[in-house]
C-alpha cells in the first residue's frame, strides 16, 4: 500500500460519511478520479435511489478521464438495482485502473464486480484502508449479511452509575454537546427505540434537531407489551416524515390497535415471552421491513432485555461528572442482571472521546 493511495482513500471515505442518514439500507460510498497526479472527479452516494459513488464522480469529473485511477470505499456493484451496474460505467469510461478499500461484503455478490472488471482489462487493488471503510459500513455489513439491523445501546448516567433521581429527575444528566451528538446518531439510524415507560414519563417527541443540516427523524419504536400508550401522546402527534410503531403483545385491546392506527401509527404484535414483547423477534421484523439500524435509548429494563438477547451490536455511554446518590435511583442496565462478573456482557474495541466534562465510551458487544 502506497503513501498516495491512502491520501486518496482518506478522502474518498470522508466524502462517503455526506451521505450519512439519507442512504440507508445501501451502504456509504465515496469516489475519487485521479489522472495525471490530479484529482479531476469527487462524488458519493447522495440518498437511497440515486446515483452510486462512481457514477457520481464521473458526472462531476473535468475533462477525459480515460486511463485514469479510481478509488472507491467499496467494491462497484455489478448487477441491477436501483441503477445500473457502476462496473459497466467505470469500464465504458475507460478507468485504467480502480482502488478499492473492501470487497462488497454481501455473499451473492462479493467479488463479482472485481472479476468483471479484471477481465475487461482494469488493474484492481483491493484492501487500502479497509479497516476504516469495514468501520464506516459497520450498519451496511451487519444488514446485508443476516438481514437484521445494526443495533446501537447508547446510555447517558452520572459518575456513580445513575439515570434519574430516587424522584425520577434526569433532566439534563449529560451536557449540550453530547445531547447534539445524540441527534447526530439520530439522524444516522433508521430506528430510534424506547420503552413504553419513557414515553408515559416523559412525553418525548423522538425526532432529530441539527443546526447545520436539516436531521432526518428515524423511525419511532416503542416497546409496550400491554398497549398502554396514550394516544394523545407526542409520538402519535406530531408532524413527522417518519412513522410511529407500537411493538406489543396479544394483550393490548383491540380497539386500541384501531385508534393507534387512526393516528397514522402501525402496530406489530409479537409473540410474548415472559408476558413481554419477544425482543430477537421484534428485531428480526424490523429487518424484514428494510430497516436497517437501530438506536435504542431504553431505560434499564429494556436495555437488560436487548443486551440479554443478545441483539446489542455496539454500546455508546456518556458519563457525566456529576454524583446523586440514591439506592433506589435507576441505572442504565437494570432487569434481573448477572450473577457472577465472568457472566457480564464484555465491550471489546473500545474508544473513548470527550464533550467537554462528559466522558463517552464507545464498544462493540
């Protein structure tokens, strides 16, 4: 791998992460064409439907760029989707040669896009950084090979441990900076996912609020196994792009199915375990929907559940320097727990970032 390589590639990734939030379920992909020790064509996946990276960068390229160099985040596709193979264009344009940071890593395809461009005669280096480009597409990676969604535990808690007060006061426990980064997340994700508790305690909206851009709302979920949403609450309410869904059991009345969905709201009854919606179910249908990620701001019951099922593929915790006491305040995992520490879930990959006072640890189950 040469120094050159890796300047472009860097580039081609952070052009990649524009695309954040407005792809899913594809993945993030970005392009450059270099000729000539020369950058001559930038693009990236804008949204879901439009032009993949490669074309995108050769509809913004200056000039011939026959016998130039590609570099791209990830393999070109070779079949038909939403738009025609991009292999076809690179070869149709006359790339010489084609960089690439990963193989596609959907098993149908893998490897296929290299192949055809191989055999056209394009020289292809594969593996320039691809460990950030692994990183960039971990939601994309998870999906396309077992059709679930990527899912993401994020926890905000005081120095000793704590969510709220002993009377239920959790307002603000991490600072301003790390709430925003919350809504970045927000953005980022197809699902944001909460308990039925926090939407009768607090009333939440569950949209996203960005300054520089315009935030997409995820997709609400709530998790509330006896059908005991208000139908006046926010989430049932408010002006959004994105639907509500209500994820219950046999147990919530009919009736009140009929008002949520009168409300523009979906409900998907799952099988009930322990008189509880069955977690690995409800998140194999979500998959099967096209979703693809997953935020889940729970409070400790659900987010005992999620992590004991096993469906957490990354936790993120704030911490804030703040200390309140309380044996009866509430945690950020609560539920029946473990017994012994060699039963405790383990964080592996860890990285650790700042928001001025509060400390943010990031993990992969």
């Amino acid at each position: 791998m040469i120094k050159i390589d890796k300047k472009y590639m860097k580039l081609a990734i952070e052009l990649a992460k524009k695309g954040v939030g407005y792809v899913n379920p594809n993945p993030l992909v970005g392009a450059v064409i270099v000729k000539d020790g020369k950058i001559v064509g930038q693009g990236y996946h804008r949204a879901f439907g439009e032009d993949h990276a490669e074309v995108d960068a050769i509809k913004n390229s200056n000039g011939d760029i026959t016998n130039s160099t590609m570099y791209v985040t990830l393999e070109p596709c070779s079949h038909y989707g939403k738009t025609p193979p991009c292999v076809n264009t690179i070869i149709k344009n006359g790339i010489s040669k084609v960089v690439l940071a990963m193989k596609d890593p959907n098993p149908m395809v893998s490897g296929r896009g290299i192949n055809i461009l191989r055999e056209s005669g394009v020289e292809v280096i594969v593996g320039v950084l691809e460990e950030e480009a692994r990183r960039l597409n971990e939601v994309f990676i998870k999906y396309i090979t077992k059709n679930k969604p990527f899912v993401i535990l994020k926890t905000a808690m005081t120095l000793d441990g704590k969510i709220a007060t002993t009377i239920g006061d959790s307002k603000w426990i991490s600072n301003e900076k790390s709430r925003y980064y919350v809504h970045k997340l927000r953005h980022k994700v197809s699902v944001i996912m909460v308990g039925i508790n926090t939407i009768i305690k607090d009333n939440p909206k569950l949209t996203t609020r960005l300054n520089e851009i315009e935030g997409k709302d995820p997709i609400r979920v709530i998790v509330d196994s006896k059908g005991r949403v208000p139908i006046s609450s926010n989430i049932l309410n408010i002006k959004s792009n994105s639907k509500t869904i209500i994820a219950t059991t046999d147990k919530m009345d009919k009736n009140k199915v009929k008002e949520i969905e009168a409300k523009g709201g979906e409900v998907i009854v799952t099988p009930a375990t322990d008189n509880k919606v069955d977690i690995k179910y409800l998140i194999k249908k979500l998959g099967q929907q096209g979703i693809d990620s997953i935020l889940l701001e729970g409070g400790g019951t659900l987010n005992y559940s999620c992590l004991n099922e096993g469906v957490v593929d990354k936790v993120i915790s704030f911490i804030s320097p703040k200390i309140i006491g309380g044996s009866e305040a509430k945690t950020p995992i609560e539920g029946e727990g473990k017994d012994y520490i060699r039963d405790s879930f383990k964080l592996r990959d860890i990285s650790v970032s700042r928001f001025d006072e509060d400390i943010m640890i990031e993990g992969y189950i």
